[in-house]
C-alpha cells in the first residue's frame, strides 16, 4: 500500500541539503534566494508532493474534522445524490465535506486537492482515476485516506468505490440486441468526461465483437443536459436516418431525445429505441419508462465516506469496492 506519511518542510529540506528557513523562504516569496536555490526547492516540492500547511502553530499538528470531497459537476443528476450520500455518513461520525467543483478540468481539482490538503483535511474523496501526474503525487504523499468513485476500471491510489461502467454498457447493447436492434447510434458528453469516454467505448467494443458496428458514432460534445439531448439527436438523425436505436451516455440527454421524438413524430419504441444511462427518476417518470442502467449513487457516497472514516480508524478496507449496476428494461427499446 502507498506510504501513508505526508511529507513536511523539513523532508523538503533534508533532501535537498537547505535548511528549513531556504524552503520557506522560497514557498511564502520573502527574503532573498538564489535562482538555482529557488528551482532546487520547487523541484523538490514537486518530487516529494509536497503541501505547504496554512494551519499555524499546534493547529497544523492536528487533524481538521473536514474531509475534502471534489466532484466534477453539481450540475449532473448524479453527482448531488453522491454527496448526499458522503455527508450523512460523515456527518455521523462527526465530520462535515468540505466540496470543490472542478468542471471537468482536471488542472482544477489539483488547484483544489492542493487547497484542501493545504487545511489539513482528515481525507480526500474525488472523482475517477484520471488526474494530473501532480495530482497523484499530491495524494499518494497526503498521509490522509484517500478515496477515487464512480470507477473501477484502473489502479486505485488507495482505495475506489463504484462500478464496472464497461461492463453495464456491454449488458445494455445485450439488451438492444435481444430485442432486434441492429443499426446503432451513440451520444454522450465525451469531451473530459472520462467515465462517459469509457461507456462509449464499451459500447463500440462490444457491438464490434458481435458483429455489429455504431452507424452512427456521434460523440457529440456538449453538457448532458436534456436540451442537448434533443439537438444532438437531431443531428444524428441527419448523418444518419435509418438507425433503430440509440444509446445515450446519460439519462438526462435521453429524456431530451424522448421529447424530441414526440415533437417529430418518431414513435419510441416502434421507429426508434433509446436507451440512457444513469436510472434518474426523470428517465422513470415517462409515460413510457426509459431504458437504462441504475447504479447506486447514494450508496457510492456513503461506502466512499465510510471507506474514509474506517482508514481514518485503522480498520481494515478493500482496495475495491463494487456497488454494481442494474439495468432497467424499460418501455423506450
């Protein structure tokens, strides 16, 4: 397991060869250092994922109750049900989330990882395995529980908890197959996205393997929200007329393409299948339920929170935990 001992000024300094007062001058900007001093420091710092600690005097010795929580997207309907789930277990044990929202720019959730490790936070939960290589090191050396979610596809910094989005995509094209579907069409919000990039492949791959290929493998880039949904079926549509079925990579974009569908005159199931992904209660209260995959996303929250606290305790944990998936055959395919 990663060495769990945070690095300090004075490793910084010790490694190097400078005293402690040369490392602090470099990282506050006062006093005088020489150019050569100066890059030796920062290459340092950089090397031993080094965290200058703004808590003075005993405070910085102490463990904070906040547990730093960096999502991607408040904005996706996933996301707030995720951390629903990590505030009431951390706020159980008596620990509040201090969030940071990165947008999908992965330059931001290290200026934040960097941030909340800078205040002490007792752990650190973010999102998926695709990070800077200063991000990793930061939390590789944060000498706090760390935690990655909503994947399981990768090597995990410590500890993940999610589930197999590879996999729930092969079970949906299983689904469509099964039911006389055979000309395919893809859209999700790929762009940064990585889990949505890994369910569009998952998707590819495993039609490929059937013999079957994406007729129409738009992977139109643009927020999932259910306006896109429409438009971006729109445009598919005119690359390609004759698909029978598409697969979205959320739900809230499928529900748009539902709608859309209604406004032209496209009968779903019957002329057009869609599929999402997600299992939003939006998708559930069609007049005819959506096709999709339902994970649990409180429950991600709070074993991710969990996994947090039993570290933070010295209990044993899994590297890997699972939540599953379950895919809703719904009366869109």
């Amino acid at each position: 397991m990663t060495n769990m001992t945070r690095s300090t000024q004075k490793d910084v300094a010790r490694a190097i060869g400078v005293s402690d007062m040369t490392v602090s001058r470099v990282l506050t900007g006062r006093g005088t250092v020489s150019v050569r001093t100066r890059e030796k420091v920062l290459a340092a710092v950089e090397a031993m994922g080094y965290v200058r600690n703004r808590m003075a005097g005993s405070l910085a010795l102490s463990r904070s109750n906040q547990v730093g929580v960096v999502l991607p997207s408040m904005r996706v309907g996933i996301f707030p049900e995720v951390l629903a789930g990590i505030t009431q277990e951390l706020e159980k044990a008596g620990y509040n989330p201090v969030i940071g929202v990165t947008d999908y720019d992965i330059d931001r959730e290290e200026s934040l990882v960097e941030s909340l490790l800078s205040w002490n936070a007792a752990g650190i939960i973010v999102n998926d395995f695709v990070h800077t290589n200063r991000t990793k090191k930061l939390l590789e050396k944060a000498g706090v529980p760390v935690v990655e979610i909503m994947q399981l596809s990768g090597d995990p910094i410590r500890q993940c908890v999610g589930f197999d989005h590879a996999e729930a995509a092969c079970a949906l094209v299983d689904h469509l197959l099964a039911r006389g579907y055979s000309r395919f069409g893809y859209l999700g919000w790929h762009g940064t996205q990585y889990a949505a990039s890994v369910r569009f492949a998952g998707v590819r791959d495993h039609l490929r393997a059937q013999g079957y290929a994406l007729v129409a493998p738009s992977m139109f880039d643009a927020p999932p929200n259910v306006e896109e949904g429409r438009v971006g079926l729109a445009k598919l549509l005119e690359q390609k007329s004759d698909v029978d079925a598409v697969i979205f990579g959320n739900d809230l974009m499928a529900v748009g393409a539902v709608f859309y569908c209604d406004e032209i005159g496209v009968k779903v199931p019957d002329d057009l299948a869609i599929a999402g992904f997600g299992g939003l209660d939006i998708g559930q209260a069609l007049p005819k339920k959506l096709t999709t995959i339902r994970f649990p996303r409180l429950g991600v929250g709070q074993r991710a929170a969990r996994a947090i606290l039993n570290s933070m305790a010295g209990q044993t944990k899994p590297k890997v935990t699972d939540m599953k998936f379950e895919l809703i055959e719904g009366e869109t395919s």
